[in-house]
C-alpha cells in the first residue's frame, strides 16, 4: 500500500533513490507499522527528517556541484566574476578620469566608489559570456542545467540585491565626493547643497 500511495510517487519525482532508500521509505513503513495508514502526524515526522536531510546534505551537495561535470560551475562563477570585475575596473576607471582634475580627490577613490554601480551593470553581461566558455567541452546534461540554471538564478538575485541596496549609497557617496571637491565653497548634503555661512 505504501509504495503505491500518491506521497511516495510524488517524493519519488523529487528526490534521489539514495534519500528515498535511506530517509523516505523507512518512515512510510515505521508511519504504515504505527498507524496502519498515512496520518497528519506521521506527514510531519517525513516532513522534519526531508527537513533535516536537507540541511545536512547542503556541504555535500556544494562540494559535488563544484566538483562534477569537469568544475563547470566553478568556471562559470570564475569567468562571471572576473569578467565583471576586468570590465567594472575599465567602467570605473573611465567614470573616476572625467573628475582627475579636481583637487583634494584621488582617482582611486572615485574609481572605488564607481565601482559598484559598474559591477551591476557589466555582471550580465559576464554571465551571458561565461556560461557558453564553462560548459563549451561538455555534454549539456539535466544536471548541468539545474545546476548553471541554479547559478544564474543567483546571480540574479545578488545582482538585484546590490543595485536595489548599495548602489544608491555608492552613487550618492560618489556625488557628494566630486561636488565637495568642485564647489568648495558649499557643504553638499543628501539633501542638497546648501551655502555654507
């Protein structure tokens, strides 16, 4: 009754043989001995140990993502980050020169602060280069495209996080800088300049 019950069919889509073995079918059959039938409280006991099981296979699924298919996804986030940084380091650079003239700012600095509005936008386009040249000697399996797919969900997400939240400081950061230095005469505030008496 239990191997044909429609909770196991449906873990049996989601996860591995090796947790099915080990996790899933020992407590459907403690849950079948106990009980005689699939309950509330017995759902929440496969529930809490999927849970557990989860967590704990965290490291191990890390180390295998990073080390299967010939470390393609360790390529991917080498040749993303570093695109993005080669091309931010140019971006910010590029941006920092237009202000070399003014006084009392270095152009390390500026190019610092230009350095992360640069980064969200060349990180994209990093990606859209870098995932060809990670997995261009490889078969393209199932599991490399959950896993690539799974990275640049990610990469999304963190990119996202970065222009929603330290993007605007940085600009801001990056424009009280250069008009201080430009009009000394005023004191640039985030909420404008105002005439220093």
């Amino acid at each position: 009754m239990t191997s044909r019950h429609p909770l196991r069919r449906t873990l049996a889509r989601v996860c591995s043989a090796e947790t099915m073995a080990r996790v899933v079918d020992p407590i459907l059959a403690d849950i079948r001995w106990e009980d005689g039938r699939i309950t509330v409280r017995g759902v929440a006991a496969l529930g809490k140990a999927l849970a557990l099981h989860g967590v704990m296979s965290v490291p191990s699924w890390f180390v295998a993502a990073c080390s299967d298919d010939k470390h393609a996804v360790v390529k991917a986030v080498i040749f993303a980050v570093g695109g993005a940084i080669i091309a931010a380091a140019c971006l910010a650079f590029q941006s920092a020169a237009h202000f070399k003239d003014l006084k009392g700012v270095s152009l390390i600095s500026l190019a610092l602060m230009a350095a992360v509005p640069a980064t969200v936008l060349t990180l994209p386009s990093a990606i859209v280069v870098a995932i060809p040249l990670a997995v261009r000697r490889l078969s393209i399996t199932k599991r490399i495209a959950r896993r690539i797919a799974s990275f640049s969900v990610i990469a999304v997400v963190l990119n996202f996080a970065v222009a929603a939240w330290v993007m605007p400081y940085a600009n801001q950061a990056f424009t009280i800088t250069t008009n201080r230095a430009r009009y000394q005469r005023y004191d640039v505030t985030p909420a404008g300049i105002s005439l220093c008496l």
